[in-house]
C-alpha cells in the first residue's frame, strides 16, 4: 500500500506518544488521565494518517495522480480528531465539576465494592437471606459506615 | 433507488433531526416530548417494515449521496442488523415513554431536564447507525455518537455519585474508542479498503499472523464496549448511578451493540474461527465470574449489572461457535436480552420509585404492599433465569444444544458453565424475590403509599408483554435468527448486495 515508505521516525513517535499517554492514563488524577488521552490520540491520529501513501496534495490538476496521497487517512483522521477534540472537552468538564464538588479530581474507588470486600472480611452476607430476619434485623446496623465514603489516595505534598 | 432503500437511513436520519428539533424546544417540554415519542415511532414502523423487507428479499443496501460501494459509505439492512434496529427502536420507545412518566411531579435532583430528550435521541440514532453501518469507519462514528451521548446521559444532572461513576464510564470508553480506532487505522493500512464487503474479500488474502492481529484489536475494542470479562469491570460501577430510564437503556442496548460488532466482525471480515477457543474461554469466564458477583451484592441495580455481564456469555458462547446454530441461538439470546435486561432495570426503578430504594436492606413485602409491581417484576425475573416457557429457556436450549452438537472438551464445559450460571441467576433471581417481595414489610416500604405514575407503569408492561410476545412467537423468531445466522456464515449474500458487480 505504501510506496513512498514511511519513515521509522514517524513511527517512533506513535510509539513515544502512545506509550506516554498509557502511563498517563495509569495516574488516579483525571488532569492527568485528560493528558494521556490528548497525547495517546494524537499517537493513534497519527497511526492511522500513516496507513495510506504519502505524496503531493490530493487535488485533481495539482500533480501527477499516482504521486498523489491517500486523501482517504486524511479524511478519517480529520473525523477523529473532531471526536477526540470534543470527547476530551467533555472530559475537561468532568474533571472540573470533580474538582468543584469535591476539592480534588481524583478517580475514586467504588464504594459498593469495598462494602462487599469489608463483609467478606467480617464473614457476613451482604443481606439476610430469604425471608429470615437473622442477627442484623435492624436495616440501620448494616447502613453504609461513613468511612467506607471514599478511599482517597495520600495527598502529594 | 426503490422505496425500501430510501428507508434505510431513516433510522438514523429521523433521530437525528429529532435531537436537532427537541434542541430548538428546550423551553417547551410537551412539544419536546411529542417530538421525541413521534421520531422514536417512526424509526420502529421503518424498522419493521425494513425487517420484512430484508427477510423477504435480501439486504437492503443504500449508498450515501450515490457514490458506489468502495468509495463513499453504505448502510445495510440484512437481516441481522434489521432485527437489532426493529429490537432496540421498540425498547428505547418504551423507555422514553417510561421517562416522561417519571418526569412529571418530578423535583430536584432528578428533575427531568431540557438535554434529556436530544441526547436520547442522539444516542438511539447512535445505535442505529452502527447496526447499519456497512463501513468500519462509519461503525466506529456510530459508536462514538452513543459514546458522546452516553456520557451526557451518565454524568446527567452532574452530581457527585454521578460524577464518580462517569468519570471512570468516558475514561474506559474513550480508550475502548482509540484501540478501535487503530484497529480501522491497521485494517485500512494492511488492505486499503474500510468497506466491510470489500475486507472480507481482501483480508483473506492477508498473511495469517497479519489478519489475527487485527482481529484480536477488533475483538479487545469491542470485547471492552460488550463488557466481555477480563474487561468488564467497569460496567458494575458505572451503571446503577444513572437515573433508572438511563440504566434501562444502557443497560439493554450498549453493550449489544458490542456483541453485535463482534458478530458482524467474527463471521463477515474474520471468518473460520481463529479465535474459537479464545473466545468460548473467555465466554465461559464472563458467565461464572458475573453471576457470583451478582449473588454478592445487595443492590437490585447492582446484581442486575452483574447479571447483564454475566449473560453477555452465552451470546459470546455462540459467536464462538460459529456454526449456524451456535450463531442463531446468539442473536436470539441478544435480541431477548436486551427486552428483558431493560425491563429489569425499568422494574428497579418503580421499586425505587415505589419502595424508596432499591437496597435489598431496606426492601420487604412488596408483594403485599404493590402487587403489579410483584408481577412485573417476577416474570422478567424468572424469563432471565430461563425457567422453561420463557424465551430465557428456548435462547438457553438453543445455544446449549449449538454446544453439544460441536462437542468436545470445551464446548463440554461451555455446557456447564451456561447450565450452572442459569441455576445461579435463578438464586440471585429468586434471592431478590424472596427478600424484596416477600419477606415482612421493613421501614422503607410501609412509608405513605406512592401513587406511581401511570405511563411509567405502561411502559414497563409492554415490555413485559415484548419479552412474552419473544416466548410465544419464539418459532419464528428462531427462523428469523436461523436465517440470518445462515447468511452470515455464507458471507456471499451481504458481499453480493453491496457489491453487485463483484469486486473492482
């Protein structure tokens, strides 16, 4: 498919912006997950632009057709980058209003999962089963204890 | 271009300007409504007719803006894709007219707001146009038009909880979203065509380890967007924060639309099978591992979750077969689930509507206190569990007798798992049953009686009576996925409609 070659620099910095963007994407703070998600969909943009022949402008008129690039990489990427552009505002927004409801922008733990973690532990069921009333009859005894709230990793100083 | 194919579009199309108008009548919430019941309506008659259309004489294919096949885009209708759009228009129908039920006397939080209606719209043409799309670029543009609505009708009203769960939802999908898209950037480099009759011409062709490349990117893209075990994990945490309609939906439409990816991809662009024992492993694995988390949690929404991940197995277990049966038992499976998974969820929430929460701590007697509520909810319930007349067993049969029929050690095994994991959601089924409905009466319920509105109550249902209507018109039902499964394993009938003149 591809004539002109694609120079291994190029696919260096695929690779470059792919993997700063998966460690990235690893941290627990969203600004940081936002900037992974730009740098590893600029990598992935530039992937797929890379999949079709290099060459002159592709303009009927402009120049010989077969020296002419693959304007179809160059449609699909302009898509994506519309999509990505407007998937990491809204991204944007999702860390701010975390931050503004809760004073940090960090991906939090869920919290019913830890309640059935901290069961197991205890050796308890998570309700009473079928029909019988059992020990903890009373709804409020197993009500959600404040601090299973939110496991929030140490700030960093 | 005839009648039929200028329907084509229409299910994509009509939303669309749907969304577009209910955007312009933000401040006139009884217009707005009406638009949207009248667009959703619409899609289901086209649906319909399209349905019949496609069994009656083979895809309808329809080239946008006239441009023939390799070059511009087209939609088609074959049978598969027609039985998903005449499914999902009739659930997210009901499901808009159980959240108008809610929406009046609503207050606060919850308030129903001036974006809801557009959204929904976006996101149902969202899901038409990746069941239509005839192009794998335009697929991923479908899935990335339910994703950005997705993820409005998720973070909805922007509260805290909401905010927790959503933002974990846009971060997976969105990086389900690149490896999908380097997966098309591959294919497209590997064979210069993105058209899906062309690929399956063109990637035969491919060196073997080239082409099981590509498909397992395919397959771990829409692995994460179908919920498929080892990526499956976000799905429980995200869903039950949603208001109960989104739930429904979501829960009902979004991950089938993954399935329905890797049907489409598995029997059209990568036939044979390379990845059989791959994917009933990992199919085996999403049944059990699913079904003991729902037996663990105490929260209808949540169990339900795990059970939607959970029976998204069997559809996987069918795909993995590949053999006509195998495949028909799958799309007869995905097009109950996703009738009876939404009106589960919908069931959540009239009890949250009615109880005041959907915790299993606080439920009781709901039985005595709401019988139709009783009702509504048990015969969804035991329909998943696949207690024999339901459609729940006659999907089950099918695709446990697809496994016998292939035999050996691991289809053995698929056997079991699908056997052991309709015994445990039966469990889980008849756990929430038993505490919810009737245990004694606990201090949640015996508050005031709530009145629940009628339209909410109406649209529960009818899609209690969609999910009977798949029990007793299962025979032709079958036929139908038969037909389409046959299709799908021949390949010619899809490449021929969308390519008449052979490949150029």
């Amino acid at each position: 498919m591809n004539e002109t070659g694609t120079t291994l620099v190029l696919v260096l910095v695929v690779g470059v912006l792919a993997g700063t963007g998966v460690t990235l994407l690893l941290e627990r703070s969203l600004t940081r997950i936002l900037l992974g998600i730009i740098l590893l969909g600029n990598g992935v943009n530039l992937l797929v632009l890379i999949g079709g022949r290099s060459g002159v402008a592709p303009v009927v008129g402009t120049g010989p057709v077969d020296r002419m690039s693959d304007p179809l990489t160059q449609a699909m990427v302009l898509t994506a980058i519309v999509i990505t552009f407007g998937l990491t505002a809204f991204l944007l927004a999702v860390a701010y209003r975390s931050w503004y409801l809760d004073g940090n922008d960090e991906v939090q733990d869920d919290l019913e999962d830890r309640q059935v973690a901290e069961l197991a532990a205890r050796r308890e069921l998570p309700a009473p089963d079928l029909g019988g009333e059992g020990p903890d009859g009373d709804p409020e005894q197993v009500a959600p204890e404040p601090h299973l709230r939110r496991l929030r990793r140490t700030e960093e100083p | 271009m005839t009648g039929h194919q200028a329907l084509v579009p229409l299910p994509v199309v009509v939303p669309l300007l749907g969304a577009a108008l209910t955007l312009l009548l933000a401040n006139r919430p009884r217009l707005q409504r009406d638009v949207s019941v009248v667009g959703l309506s619409t899609s289901l008659v086209v649906a319909v007719v399209l349905l019949v259309e496609a069994y009656r004489h083979g895809p309808v294919v329809v080239r946008i803006g006239g441009w023939p096949p390799p070059v511009g885009i087209v939609l088609v209708a074959d049978q598969l894709a027609a039985l998903m759009v005449v499914v999902s228009s009739a659930v997210t129908l009901c499901v808009l007219l159980y959240s108008i039920g809610q929406g009046q006397g609503e207050t606060g939080e919850s308030a129903p707001l001036a974006i809801y209606h557009p959204t929904y719209l976006v996101l149902t043409a969202g899901v038409t146009n990746a069941f239509l799309a005839g192009d794998l670029f335009n697929l991923f543009v479908g899935f990335e038009i339910l994703l950005a609505a997705s993820f409005v009708l998720i973070t909805l009203g922007g509260t805290e909880a909401r905010i927790r769960t959503g933002s974990m939802y846009v971060v997976v999908s969105i990086l389900s979203s690149m490896i999908f898209l380097a997966g098309v950037g591959l294919v497209y480099a590997a064979t210069g065509t993105l058209n899906m009759a062309q690929l399956a011409q063109r990637l035969d062709a491919l060196p073997d380890n080239v082409r099981l490349c590509l498909q397992l990117m395919l397959l771990l893209a829409f692995g994460i967007k179908a919920a498929v075990f080892p990526l499956s994990a976000w799905l429980p945490d995200s869903y039950p924060t949603a208001p109960a309609p989104v739930t429904a939906v979501f829960a009902g439409l979004l991950t089938k639309v993954g399935v329905y990816a890797i049907i489409r991809t598995e029997t059209l662009l990568f036939p044979g099978g390379q990845v059989s024992g791959l994917l009933m492993v990992v199919a085996g694995l999403t049944m059990v591992v699913g079904i003991l988390g729902a037996v663990a949690q105490s929260d209808i929404k949540r169990i339900f979750s795990f059970t939607l991940v959970s029976h998204i197995g069997y559809m996987i277990f069918g795909v993995a077969l590949s053999t006509v049966a195998g495949l028909a038992g799958a799309i007869f499976y995905v097009a109950h689930h996703i009738t009876i998974q939404t009106t589960l969820f919908l069931v959540a929430g009239l009890i949250e509507e009615r109880a005041g929460s959907t915790d299993l701590r606080r439920l009781g007697g709901l039985a005595r206190v709401a019988p139709l509520l009783a009702v509504l909810f048990f015969v969804p319930a035991m329909n998943l569990a696949g207690i024999p007349p339901f459609s729940g067993f006659l999907g089950k049969l099918g695709l446990l007798q697809a496994g016998v029929a292939i035999g050996g050690p691991l289809p053995w095994a698929l056997v079991a798992a699908g056997t052991a994991t309709s015994l445990v959601t039966l469990y889980a089924a008849s756990r929430v049953w038993s505490i919810a409905f009737w245990r004694e009466p606990r201090l949640a319920t015996t508050e005031p009686t709530v009145r629940l509105p009628a339209l909410m109550v109406g649209a529960t249902a009818a899609l209690v009576v969609l999910g009977l209507v798949f029990t007793v018109a299962a025979g032709p039902l079958f036929g139908v996925s038969t037909d389409a499964a046959t299709d799908l394993r021949a390949r010619t009938p899809y490449v021929r409609a969308v390519l008449p003149g052979g490949a150029p």
